[in-house]
C-alpha cells in the first residue's frame, strides 16, 4: 500500500492521491490527514527491535499496518491535538510532545526505505535546514552558490527560475545548465533525505548566465513533476504484494 500522510490543507497531497489513483486503480492506496491521526479510535505499537509493528484503527474503520505499507509519502509538519485546547498550556504542551514523540516512533518504524522522508526530533515531515546551511551543503557537494554568501537572515521568498526532485537517488524534473545531476543526489544523501525538492535562480549581473543553487525543501511541490513522479512511486512498489484493496480518502480535497 502507498500511504500518502498530509495535514488538510495540503492539495498537492490530493493531486497525487489522485494521480496515482488513476494510473493505477488497483494500487493499495491510502490519504490520511493529521486530524484523522489525531481523533484514530486506538493506536497500539509493540517494540520488538528490528521487527516494530503497529496499527492504527481510524474513526472510520480503516486500519493502517506497517507490515502492508510499501512506500510513504510524508508531509506532516506536527500534530497539534486540538482536542486538547480546553486545558492548562502546560497540559497541552506535554501532550503535544507526547503525541508528536508516537507518531516519530511510529514513523521511524516503518524503515528508510520505504519513508519519503523520516521525522526528525524538531519535525515530523524531515530535516528542515536555514537557507545558509542548504547552500553551504550544496557548496560541498560541488552545486553552484551565490557570491555574496552567507545569504542575509531575512530573504525574500519568490517561487524559484527552475526545480529538481531527488526520489530515492533519482532526479526528475528539467536540469538547468551547467548542474551536475550526481552533486543534487549526493545534497540529498548528505542532508539524509531521500525525497528533496532543490531550488534554482538564474544568475544575474556579471555572472548572467548560469544557474545557482538557493534552497531545498522537503515538501516538494509534487504536481510540477507530473507523470513522471507518479510512474517513479508506482516503479518503487511494482515488486511488493498486493496487500489489499484501494481505499477511499477521507482528506477534504479528494473525497465526495
């Protein structure tokens, strides 16, 4: 099954339920938003090493094991259990770490390798690194940075001249000029994500011309890549059992 986790809002998540639901129609396939996560009927988790399990039962019944997930798709920043918004800030503060502590847990159980991405201690969507810190990473594995770095702390954010997506060591997306294609994947490998969204302007002034590198995220922006992102993920689980049946999503953009 590909699990696609994402908070309300997200409508790229959406887009790509979508996408995979039609390129594949009997692909396991589950959408789960962080509320449902938050209101789930139980959640139980046995620790046995290297053989973790859990299961997450739903407000509506569906059930989320790890043993029939073959790729997930993670977008959530953090869990905020709003239910708990009557008490002291103090009790609402231990049970937000609390709850964010069980699903890193549970996130982490499922094995890299399968996990686009793995939580971090600081968020449960991955590693999320300044501005600075993105280019002096990329600067080491030989992409081009500006001049002027560091970049200041305050930066203007416009949507970048170009993107690239590394999934699982594989880059998709239109290479612009003059950026090796193996110096984006050692970024990604380096900075432990496995799917990383890098930005690109294109230069200007004197050194007109050339792309460099301004930023990654880990929330890429997923219906640039269209199809092929799409038969990418379906390639990922083509070798795993049909482990049941595709299931109907409950996110806000996708279900009638």
């Amino acid at each position: 099954m590909i699990l696609i986790l994402c908070h309300p809002h997200d409508v790229e998540a959406a887009w790509l339920y979508e996408r995979l639901h039609q390129a594949a129609p009997e692909q396991p396939l589950l959408i789960a938003t962080a509320d449902e996560l938050i209101y789930a009927q139980s959640i139980r988790q046995t620790l046995l090493g290297d053989d973790d399990t859990f299961l997450i039962r739903l407000q509506n019944g569906r059930c989320i094991r790890n043993d029939e997930i073959s790729v997930v798709i993670n977008r959530l920043y953090h869990l905020d259990p709003i239910v708990w918004k009557s008490v002291s800030e103090k009790q609402y503060q231990y049970v937000g770490q609390e709850l964010n502590a069980l699903f890193l847990s549970l996130l982490h159980s499922v094995g890299p390798d399968r996990l686009f991405n793995p939580p971090s201690p600081v968020s449960l969507g991955g590693r999320h690194l300044s501005s600075a810190e993105w280019q002096l990473l990329a600067l080491r594995v030989g992409l081009p940075i500006a001049p002027n770095w560091p970049p200041p702390e305050t930066l203007v954010i416009n949507p970048p001249d170009a993107r690239l997506l590394v999934l699982a060591g594989e880059l998709l997306g239109a290479r612009p000029p003059g950026i090796d294609a193996d110096a984006c994947c050692r970024l990604a490998q380096v900075s432990g994500t496995n799917l990383l969204e890098l930005h690109f302007n294109q230069r200007s002034g004197e050194y007109a011309g050339g792309f460099e590198f301004v930023g990654a995220t880990v929330f890429a922006s997923l219906p640039h890549y269209g199809d092929a992102l799409v038969q990418h993920l379906l390639t990922l689980t083509s070798h795993d059992i049909n482990l049941g049946h595709t299931q109907r999503a409950a996110h806000p953009a996708v279900a009638g």
